[in-house]
C-alpha cells in the first residue's frame, strides 16, 4: 500500500507542474526507490511510460486551455514548455491521428 501512496503524490507533483518543468529525479525522490525501479513499477501500473503520462496530460491540459480561454495558441504551447506552436499539432496528430483539422478549425485560434 505505500507503494500507492507513493505514486498518488507523484501523480499529485505532476498534475500540479504540467506548466513547469517536470523532473524526473524528483519524481524518483518522492517515491524512494531506484529509477530503474519506479520506471517499472509506473509502467505496470498506468499501462504507459512516466514520460509518456507526462506528454498527454501536458497536452491534454493545453487543449482545454485552447477551449476555455482566448489565448493564443503559441502562448499555450510555450506554457506547457513547447519551444514553437507546431510542436503541439504533431504531438495532437500522433495522438488522434485523424479528424485533427476538425479540432483546429472549432477551437483554436490562431491569432
């Protein structure tokens, strides 16, 4: 059960630091156990890699800032640490693949 315990507050450090810069040794910190460890204890868990979690929830959140608020699309993109605003797009591509343009032409905007 600590185990549990352990990856509720790693889930709670990267939920609360998807706009930052996620470490992975702080993650490693808070769970007190090897990387090598914690990487295979997270993928039998959840099903996905630590770094892979961390891509969709940062691009999950930044879709619903694209649909709550009137900012800009490269203003979200350098939020969630993206260095240009068609990183995101490719990333959206790779995980929907299809109906992409659909997405962009309801709820984004580009200017």
């Amino acid at each position: 059960m600590e185990w549990m315990k352990n990856l509720e507050r790693v889930i709670y450090y990267i939920e609360h630091n998807l706009d930052k810069e996620i470490s992975f040794s702080e993650t490693v910190r808070i769970t007190c156990c090897s990387s090598c460890y914690f990487q295979r204890i997270f993928s039998y868990v959840f099903g996905i890699s630590l770094s892979e979690y961390i891509r969709l929830r940062k691009m999950t959140q930044a879709a619903y800032d694209l649909q709550r608020t009137n900012s800009k699309v490269i203003d979200i993109a350098l939020k969630y640490g993206y260095i240009s605003h068609f990183i995101p797009f490719f990333i959206f591509v790779k995980i929907i693949s299809n109906n992409i343009l659909i997405f962009f032409f309801y709820f984004v905007r580009f200017y």
